[in-house]
C-alpha cells in the first residue's frame, strides 16, 4: 500500500525523491519522509499528512546529499503522525517498506532482551534495529541484511541506505513489488516504474522472494536461497509526460473523460477491422473444452467479474463462479480440473488475487491475468494476459480501468461464445459491432455532464444512498455505491433490484435517494415493477435508462439521465460513465478529497 523510492545519484536527490513520492502518492497519503546521507552520516526530514507538507519541511531546511530513499506511508501499523512517518533510521541504517511484518511482536521481543529502546509504533522499526544489531555485531550492510530477510515473515518490499556507504542501497521484495531502474552512473528503486518513469524507462521487475544489491556501477540480485539469479532488463511503457492532470481539476475527473479512447485503444487490440470481429487467436485457450470458469478479483475488479459473470453465462454458456480474491484464497475451494480462471487487478499486483491466482494454478486450473501492467506479478505468473490498454489510473477510484475490463471481458465472452457455437456468427458480428460503437457513445454522453452535476448537487445534501438494477446492471449498482462511498464519504449500497421487498425497503423515505439503473430489454418490466414499490414508499428516484425506459418509468423519477439506446450487452460500458459522475461531482460539492480519498490507497498490496 506504501510507496517506496530509492536513488544512487551523481548530484542531489532530494528533488528527485520528492518527485517519485508525488508519482506514488496514490499508494497512501498519511505520512511521507526522505532520507539521505550527509557526510556519510543519515539525515532525515518527515511529515505528517500530505506529500505537500513533506516539500514544505525540505524547502525551509533543504535535505542533500545523492545517496537517499523515500516514503509515502498507508498506516498498517501506528497511527499517522510524524513519529510513525518513515524512512525509519539509527545512526547506522535507514530503511523505508512496504508491506506487513507478521512476527514483528516476537522480533521486538528479542530486540527489547537486548536492551534496544523503541520510538515508534510500527512494524518497520523492528527491521532497522535487527540490521543495526547485525552491524553492530560486525556484519557487512550486505550480510547483515541477507541475515535478517529470512526472518522477516509476511509482506514486504526494502530499501536500505548505510551510513559511511555513499555508493550502497539494498532492496528486498516478498509479496510486495520492487522495481530497479537503471541510468548512467546512477541506479533507483521504486515501488513501480511510475515512480521512475521520470528518470529512466530501462528496469529489472524483482521477483517474488528476490533481493538485490545496487551501486552507481553495478547490480547483483539474489533469490530467496541468496543464489545469484540473473533478472531480465525491459523497457517501461510508462513515460514521464503520461502522468499530469492537464486542464482537469482532479485525477478521476480526467480518467473519467479519457474512456472513450482508451476503451476504443482496448477494442483495437482486439478487433479486425477486415474481417469485423473480434479476434483472440493468439489465446492458446480452448474455451470449448471448458466446464466451469472462475473469477477472482477485488474492489472494482471484482464487480467488473460480476458483470463478465452475465455475459459468459448467457453468450457461451459456460456457468462461472465469481470470487472476493480475499475470501477465495482461504476456503479451500474445489476447481474442476476441465475449469479455467481468471485473476482481474488493474495494478497486476494486489496480493490477494496474486495469491488466489497461485492457488487457482496449484489446482490445475490455467489463469488469464487482466491487468493494465503488463510486468507485474499477476502477469508474470499467469498462463497468459489480457491487457486492457488503460494507462496509468492515478485516481483512486477506479474508473477506465473498470471500463476497459469490462470491454476485454465483454469482448472474450463474445468470441468464447462463438468458439462454443452458442452464439452464431451473425449474433457475433451484431455483439463485436455494438462494442466497437460503445466510444463514440461514450463521448456523447461526456458532452451532457451538466446535468448529472445538478443531480449530484442534491445527493451530495444525502446521507444514504441506495443503487438498484437487475441482471448486468446488478453489479453496475454495486459499482456505483462503492464509487459514491470511496470519494463523497455517503453511505451507499447496491442491491438486486427484486431484493429490495426482501428487506432494503425498510430503508425507503423521502430522504433516501434511489439511484436504478434500468436500460431497456427484458427486464426492464420487472424493474418497472421495484421501482414502483420504491417510489409508492416516497423514495427519490433518479434513473437511469433510455428513450423507452425514460417513457415507462420516468414519470415516477425526480431526475432521468436519458441514454443512447443501446444492446443490453454494452449497455453497462455506457450506463456506468453518469454513476461515475454522480460520485465525482457529489464529492466535489462536498468539498471532499476526490482524488486522495481518506483511508484508502490505489494498490492493495498487503492483506
């Protein structure tokens, strides 16, 4: 959940620090702090909250030196405050991580038989005390730190600075990712190669398990069984200029306006325009032998999996089970050995679907990972990788990398479909063209966000929040709760439209708006049917539908957001951009911070 960098300099690093801490800032705002080595001796500067006050505290007392390290802190263990910020540091180490030490209880204990005294709250300072102690015992940094990382139990990603070592930082990962960037005379550490993007495109992706020794001239990595290991050196996708808000106030607000193209950019790849279908040759996959498919995923993603969970079911007729990668990894759960899965993370590296990825795989099952980063984990282990062509998301909350899973899984259902014959070729022209229509839909409704902006000014004044739909638009309600609940702080939740006699009406009045997703097609008079219920108890409808949904329904609404009318299939790719707008513009009116929502970081990499 952290963000940690790592620079070996030819001049001062502060800056630079600071830069791929602003570029990481997504993966947790509650603290932040560098550290470098001044006349070879480790010098700090840290702040509570907000990089900004961390640039703040280096402006009035500026940091040298070109040996340094730095953090933006997601608080696991301590509470946020400028104690617990890291780089964590003794006179003899510096250390900053990311991740969970399960054992640090037991660790701190030896540690405190030592007579070593503690002044933080955190996990982290257990390791600085261990490598100091090593030191002190007369270790090398680099023995000293390969004696302690076999003890270290849980999750982590480690970069370490020494005083008296200009030309020296040691990185670790187990679970957590670590990334080296390589330059002239100059080497990085970063949690990902957004944070480098800035200063190279040339890394080497640590694997699980691996840990590595930099200089300003050379790089040596080991493996778990401290066995020189050689790791392949890539070009980074992720360019330096592909990270700004250009003239959009927020992050997600620009995401949100770059769907159209970078949905349309996921179809090409997927799309022959000669032939006019959809095209997955190259997926070594035999949907026809499948008897079962599961999906694995979190947040979004996992609603994202949910609404693939319709498609698949209905076009290739292949039952799938949808899973909370959290829960899935521990029930034990039986796949059939004729099943396939999938893992779904838009950073490739969220732990809990990489490890139900590995549990999937040790069941027989192949998996097809759908990321946007293409060297993460979950890419590297699945057996092959659908790539949605989102480009970075530094918002939050997510929004075009949940379109573009949606139009990957929407695309593979169709061609599973017509692999399986349950679909015929024409029914797949008719699907594969109402996809590829689906960005120029988007761009339309772009261009009528005024009116959402009204809607949201009113839900905004809310307290509850309920989102209702059936079939596909069940997720999508989902979806949008969670999106209202992540950035406005409201309480939202999201239900099956023809649950709501089952209990959830209690909770209608006239204070509570209603937020249906109801596209016509053929359940739209079932859903007619809850919204009625809905609005005979005084709830606040806002719909949302097309011209024939808008004409059954709309006069019990309060508002109506009127969409294209479109195949019930894309129609969640369309329906989900004014539920994303609700939420950015409700949390914009209530002054809430949209793009750094509390509590809440973009890549989940600790359980």
């Amino acid at each position: 959940m952290c963000g940690i960098i790592g620079i070996l300099g030819q001049d001062g690093v502060a800056g630079d620090l600071l830069d791929g801490l602003r570029r990481l800032e997504y993966r947790g705002y509650d603290s932040a702090g560098i550290a470098t080595l001044v006349n070879g001796r480790i010098d700090r500067r840290r702040a509570e909250g907000k990089l900004r006050n961390l640039a703040e505290v280096v402006q009035d007392s500026p940091l040298p030196g070109r040996t340094g390290i730095g953090h933006t802190r997601w608080a696991t263990h301590g509470v946020p405050n400028l104690t617990n910020a890291h780089p964590h540091a003794d006179e003899r180490v510096a250390v900053v991580h990311n991740g969970i030490i399960e054992n640090f209880d037991a660790l701190r204990g030896e540690l405190s038989a030592r007579g070593i005294a503690w002044s933080t709250d955190t996990d982290t300072e257990t390791i600085v005390h261990l490598i100091s102690a090593a030191i002190a015992d007369g270790l090398a940094p680099v023995d000293a730190v390969q004696s302690v990382i076999g003890r270290l139990q849980g999750a982590f990603a480690l970069a370490s600075i020494f005083a008296g070592h200009d030309s020296l930082m040691i990185g670790a990962r187990k679970g957590s990712p670590l990334a080296i960037g390589h330059g002239e005379g100059e080497m990085y550490l970063g949690s990902d190669a957004i944070a480098l993007a800035p200063l190279t495109r040339e890394i080497t992706y640590l694997e699980d398990g691996d840990w590595c020794v930099l200089t300003r001239d050379s790089l040596a990595i080991y493996d778990s069984s401290n066995a020189a290991v050689d790791r392949p050196k890539v070009e980074s996708a992720v360019s330096g200029d592909m990270i700004g808000k250009g003239n959009f106030p927020h992050y997600m607000l620009k995401e949100i306006y770059e769907q159209p193209s970078v949905v349309g950019d996921t179809l090409q790849a997927h799309f022959n325009p000669v032939e006019k279908r959809l095209n997955f040759q190259d997926l070594s996959l035999d949907f026809k032998a499948l008897d079962r498919m599961t999906i694995m995923a979190c947040g979004t993603a996992f609603y994202a999996g949910l609404t693939a969970k319709y498609w698949f079911e209905s076009l290739a007729r292949i039952p799938v089970e949808v899973d909370i990668a959290s829960e899935f990894r521990y029930r034990d759960a039986p796949l059939s050995p004729q099943g396939a899965s999938i893992a779904i993370s838009q950073s490739g590296e969220t732990i809990d679907t990489l490890e139900a990825l590995r549990y999937a795989r040790g069941e027989g099952n192949p998996v097809l990972a759908l990321v946007n980063v293409t060297e993460s984990a979950i890419a590297r282990e699945a057996d092959a990788v659908l790539k949605t062509l989102a480009g970075p998301e530094i918002g939050v909350a997510s929004t075009k990398a949940f379109t573009t899973q949606l139009t990957v899984l929407a695309a593979l259902a169709i061609w599973a479909g017509r692999q399986r014959g349950s679909i015929s070729a024409d029914d797949e022209a008719r699907l594969s063209q109402a996809l590829v229509g689906i960005p120029a839909l988007m761009a339309q409704v772009l261009n009528h966000d005024d009116s959402i902006r009204e809607i949201a000014a009113k839900v905004a004044q809310t307290r509850d929040v309920l989102y209702l739909g059936r079939g596909s638009m069940y997720p999508l309600a989902m979806e949008g709760a969670l999106k209202l609940k992540e950035i406005s702080y409201i309480h939202a939740e999201g239900y099956a439209a023809g649950e709501m006699k089952h209990g959830p009406i209690a909770l209608i009045d006239d204070g509570v708006p209603v937020v249906v997703c109801a596209p016509s097609g053929p359940m739209l008079e079932k859903t007619a049917s809850n919204v009625e219920q809905v609005a005979a108890r005084g709830g606040r409808l806002i719909l949302i539908t097309d011209a024939v949904g808008a004409k059954r329904l709309g006069g019990t609404a309060e508002d109506v957001v009127v969409m294209q009318t479109v195949d019930i299939l894309v129609a969640p790719l369309l329906d989900v951009l004014p539920i994303q707008l609700l939420a950015y513009h409700a949390a914009v009116h209530k002054g809430t911070d949209v793009d750094q929502p509390r509590n809440l970081a973009k890549s989940v990499t600790v359980e």
